[in-house]
C-alpha cells in the first residue's frame, strides 16, 4: 500500500541518518576488531557513545530553554 511505502521510506531515511552521524560526524569509519563477539562489543559502545552524546545534548536544550 502507499501508507507503507511511505513508512518503509522513512525508516530507511533514518537509519540511514544515524549511521552517517556516527561515520562522519564522530570520525568512526571502520571496525578494527576481530571476531564476532569483539565487532558486537565495538558496535554497542559506538552505538551507546551515540545515544549518550544524544541524550547530553538534550538535557543542555532543555538546561538553556529553562
């Protein structure tokens, strides 16, 4: 249907934008570990350190609107 065609867009879209921030914007640009369980540890501390500086940013907002 177009409703979901529209969705499928926009989560595409999104994604796509996290992944540019953290391969561009924090100069991440490729894995440097070995073995699956190492790559998947890199992956959640790159991915925490994202939500993280997300979540700081936020906060700062919210301090400077108040």
């Amino acid at each position: 249907s177009i409703h979901g065609a529209l969705l499928r867009m926009n989560r595409s879209i999104q994604a796509e934008g996290t992944f540019g921030i953290i391969k561009n914007d924090r100069w991440y640009k490729r894995i440097v570990r070995r073995g699956i369980e190492s790559v998947r540890m890199e992956i959640f501390l790159v991915s925490i350190g994202h939500n993280l500086y997300k979540y700081h940013n936020k906060q700062m907002r919210r301090q400077k609107a108040a």
